[in-house]
C-alpha cells in the first residue's frame, strides 16, 4: 500500500493545535477520547480533527461565562404626603401677640380620614402650661382650647408632626410659636349699659356702652338683640363700613337701610358683633340700648380699646335673652371642658 500523503496529516494535525489552544482552560472528557482517537487512526486524522476541532468549539461556547447585561436604572417618584397643612390660627410670635382666651386653629389641606392619628400628631407647648384639649369642629379644622385662660405673658409652641401620621411619612412637619400678651378681659354688662375693662387683673377703664336694642324677630330669634356669653376679639379695623345687608335690606328707600363708615371696630363673633365707636346718639351711652346688636361705645373709649385690642381678648357680654352659639365666631368657651373634650377624636 502507497504510504499516506504527509501533507493531509500535518494539516490535520496543525488544525487540532489550533482548536486546543481556543478552547476554554481546564480539561474536559470529550477533549480527551478525541485526541485518543486521533492517535488510534492516522488514517482518519484529518476527519477526526475537524470533528474534535467542531467539538472543542461547542464546548468553549457553552463553558464561556455570557455577560450580564447592566440593568437600566430605573427612577422612583417619591411618595407624596397624603395630609398638609392649609392654615393655621393665630399668626406667629413675630406677627401678633394674642389674648389669654386665644384658639389654636389648624385647617388641613383636605378632609381627615383619620382624625385620631392627626390629632395625635399635634403637641402643644407652653412656658406657663394649663390644661387643654382639641375638639373636631369640621373634617378638615381642629381647635384647641385650655381648660381656664392661657397665663399671661408667656410663650406657646406648637408642634404639627405630620411625618408621624401613618401612610403620610413624606410630609414635612410644622411648627409654630406664639406670643401670649396681656390678659385683657372685659365685662359688658347690657342691663347697666356699661363695659369694664380688665389688664392683668387690675381695672383698667370703665366706659359707658349701649348695647341691641331687640325688636327685629327672624326664625324665632332677635337678632336686634347683642348675644351675651364668652366672646372672643377676632380682629379690628379703625374704619369698618357697616350695611343693613346682613338682614336683606340693600333698598336705600328702605327705612331700616343704613351704610354706616365706623370707627375703632374691633370685631367678636362672626353674625358681625362689634364693640365700636358709637355713630352718633351719644346721648344714649350709659343709659339705654339702642344699637341692631353692637356694643356701641364713647369715642374715646372705642380708641383706646382699639389700641390695646389683641385677638383671643375676652369679652364677656351678660344680660340679654339672646344666648351665644359656641359655633359663632371664636366662641368656643361657650362649652363647658366636659362638653368641649367630647370633640376630640382620642379617648380622654
């Protein structure tokens, strides 16, 4: 038999050392029978080296590690608070100072769902402390009142917590310092047609007043007549324009119409009571009741109970048969404590 041509089997030989040397590192079984193979049959060399080149191949695609593709990063949205704040009443110690009868009033972005929670996340701090409470009055409004009057000249701090809320982490929290002034409390006595003023316990003025005349029954109320019970000063202007609107009669032919510019007004409940400077009719002053339900007063007595007015002031009004709603302006002292506690939304 002719020998073998050299050329094939170099070449099958020079093909296996290529493919061993691509192949992946290590030694594997089908690397091993094929290179015995090869030896066994020279005749077939250049057969079984494509074959075992073909192997070597595979073996190296399946033992290389694939890449791992970076995962894109992907952008969270923050969660959002569930529950703000819109407002809250009296403004800050730098703004105002208050009166020892003040309200702290917090208004909520949107009705509360979870009063108990939200009433939980709000602490009140003061320098002079005096017992106090919070009482729901709407879904989204919440007022804390003392027991008795807050101490004079004092500090008050309060503390909204509104990351401590459940679902409601990602609000920011609020806080707010008040400045309590002088305890300014004033008796108006309709029967005597008087008003006594009080600061810090001491009598400070006594000035002669005429209060609601009565005579003017809507739904089986007279609203003529000046609501008596705790009042709170809610805020002032030194020109205060007064129409007979609030009773429907807008008909300057009408003889109950009146637009009246008046001076020195400092505003109680929200019907629109005020203790202000009388418009005329001086003469009655001191003597009898002739206003639609103000508390009417001598000039000078109107300005200088404008100049010392803060809001949260008490001014107590006695002697009518008309009684004060609680809901009527800053009237909350119209509730007794056990009364006002049933408002709040935690178990006293």
């Amino acid at each position: 038999m002719n020998p073998l041509p050299r050329m094939p089997m170099i070449a099958a030989l020079l093909a296996l050392a290529t493919a061993t040397a691509c192949a992946a590192e290590g030694t594997s079984t089908t690397r091993v029978a094929a290179t015995r193979a090869a030896s066994a049959s020279p005749a077939s060399g250049a057969v079984n080296a494509a074959g075992v080149a073909a192997g070597l191949a595979a073996e190296a695609a399946a033992t290389t590690p694939v890449p791992t593709p970076t995962p894109t990063p992907t952008r969270t949205t923050p969660a959002k608070p569930r529950l703000g704040i819109a407002d809250i009443t009296p403004m800050g110690e730098k703004t105002e100072k208050v009166g020892v009868g003040f309200p702290i009033i917090v208004t909520f972005d949107r009705d509360v769902r979870d009063k108990a929670a939200a009433e939980a996340a709000l602490e009140v701090q003061a320098d002079k402390p005096v017992e106090g409470a919070w009482r729901w009055v709407s879904h989204r409004k919440v007022v804390y009142r003392t027991k008795t009057y807050w101490k004079p000249h004092q500090k008050v701090l309060l503390k909204a917590r509104l990351s401590q809320i459940p679902g409601n982490e990602a609000a920011k929290d609020v806080s707010r310092r008040f400045a309590v002034g002088t305890a300014n409390i004033s008796v108006v006595d309709t029967r005597r047609h008087v008003m006594k003023v009080r600061r810090d316990g001491k009598l400070a003025k006594t000035i002669p007043i005429s209060a609601g005349r009565g005579g003017m029954i809507r739904n089986g109320v007279d609203v003529y007549l000046t609501t008596s019970g705790v009042h709170l000063t809610m805020g002032k202007k030194a020109v205060e324009t007064m129409t007979s609107s609030w009773m429907g009669v807008t008909d300057p032919k009408d003889p109950r119409y009146y637009k009246e510019e008046i001076p020195w007004a400092v505003r109680i409940s929200d019907s629109g009571e005020y203790v202000h400077q009388s418009y005329g009719d001086y003469q009655y002053l001191g003597r009898s009741n002739q206003s639609h339900g103000c508390v009417r007063a001598t000039p000078a007595g109107a300005k200088w109970f404008y100049t010392i007015a803060q809001r949260g002031d008490v001014v107590k009004i006695v002697g009518t048969k008309r009684k004060l709603d609680w809901r009527n302006g800053w009237s909350y002292w119209q509730l007794n404590w056990t009364q006002w506690k049933k408002g709040s939304a935690l178990k006293n």
